[in-house]
C-alpha cells in the first residue's frame, strides 16, 4: 500500500522505465525525451520526438474496497483500504510518421516485457512511499477510438497524435490515520455522578 504519492510515483515510474530502456543506437541517434503531461502540455509542444504519459482518469477499483488495512506491531489498525486503477495515454510524438510508429511500437514492446513496475521503480520519485514487496501490473487499456478522439478534442484541444491506453492496476492508497485494536468488552460498568453545569452559579438568597 502507498501513501498520497502513489498516484505520481506510478506514473513517473512508468516514464523512469521508457527513459531507462531507451537507446539512442536504435533510432539513428536521435535524442528523445519523456515526461508526464498535463493537457496545457500538449498545447505547447514541450516534445520534439519521444514520448509523454497523459493520466486522464482515476477510477476506484471496487472489487478490494472491503478488506481492512494492516495492523502494525503497535497494535494499531489502518483504516479500509482505497484500491485505483490509473486511466492514462501513452504518446509517441516524432516530426515523421515512419519515426512516431517506429517509436510506438517500441514504446509499446517495452511496456509489454514490463507488466509489473516493483518498489525500485516506484520509490524512485519519492521515496518510501510503497513497501519493497509492492508491485503495480500495468496493461493495455480499453479505449474505443471515438472516446480517444473525444478526449484530444474536449481536453487537449489539439490535432490527435499516436497515442495509446495504458492502465495500472491496482494502486492501493493506505490512510495516514490509524486506530488502536482494543479487546472484546467482558465487563459493563455504569458510573454515575454529580452533574456539572456550564456558566455562572447564582448566589443563594
């Protein structure tokens, strides 16, 4: 389970991956560059050839809503769980049509020989934000055409580039409270008292 970071390490760690596998021998020497987008991104341009994450939606995975958090050796409990999977677009971007297919498909090779993203990945943003045991599964996502046109025509205001659904699965967002595990009550005690009152007492006549 990760911490509020989760959302922006899975999604760096996914550019840390494209970024590392790169080798510039492959596609004649040419310098590439790789970065999370926001929509105003697009707008300007920030690539010339390379690749950019766009995460357009978040989506609560329902089927691990119910189990309960880890208990810690203090006896304290984490509160449920918040499972999410990450909606998100994968960019080629390149100044020739040969160029920008080339590097999809090696874009999309790439995250086909990495299903799985494990702590050194994802720590590496922020650090300690998920347990060394953690892995996130990122695949192919399920995007109709027209729901991908319509996101670049409403949300990016932009001529379509070569882009393709990704999901990560399943980022689980642990909460930062935690509440202590007390025991079975076995005893009920009533304790009654002198009632107390707010404000001042008048003086007796």
């Amino acid at each position: 389970m990760a911490d509020y970071h989760g959302i922006m390490n899975v999604c760096e760690a996914v550019i840390r991956l494209l970024r590392s596998s790169y080798e510039p021998a492959a596609f004649d020497e040419a310098r590439a560059d790789f970065d999370v987008f926001v929509s105003q991104d697009f707008r300007d341009h920030r690539i010339e050839e390379g690749v950019s994450l766009f995460l357009y939606r978040i989506k609560a995975d329902g089927t691990h809503r119910t189990p309960p958090g880890r208990q810690r050796p203090d006896g304290t409990v984490a509160p449920t769980k918040l499972p999410l999977d990450l909606h998100f677009l994968l960019t080629a971007w390149a100044p020739k049509a040969s160029s920008q297919q080339r590097l999809a498909g090696w874009m999309m090779r790439v995250m086909e020989d990495n299903p799985s993203l494990g702590a050194s990945f994802l720590n590496a943003p922020h650090a300690d934000v998920f347990h060394a045991h953690e892995t996130v599964d990122v695949m192919l996502g399920d995007l109709s055409v027209d729901d991908m046109f319509h996101i670049w025509e409403v949300m990016l205001h932009e001529r379509y580039e070569l882009s393709v659904p990704y999901v990560a699965r399943i980022v689980q967002l642990e909460s930062p409270l935690y509440f202590a595990q007390a025991g079975p009550v076995v005893e009920r005690k009533a304790d009654f008292g002198v009632p107390s009152f707010s404000g001042v007492v008048p003086p007796q006549q």
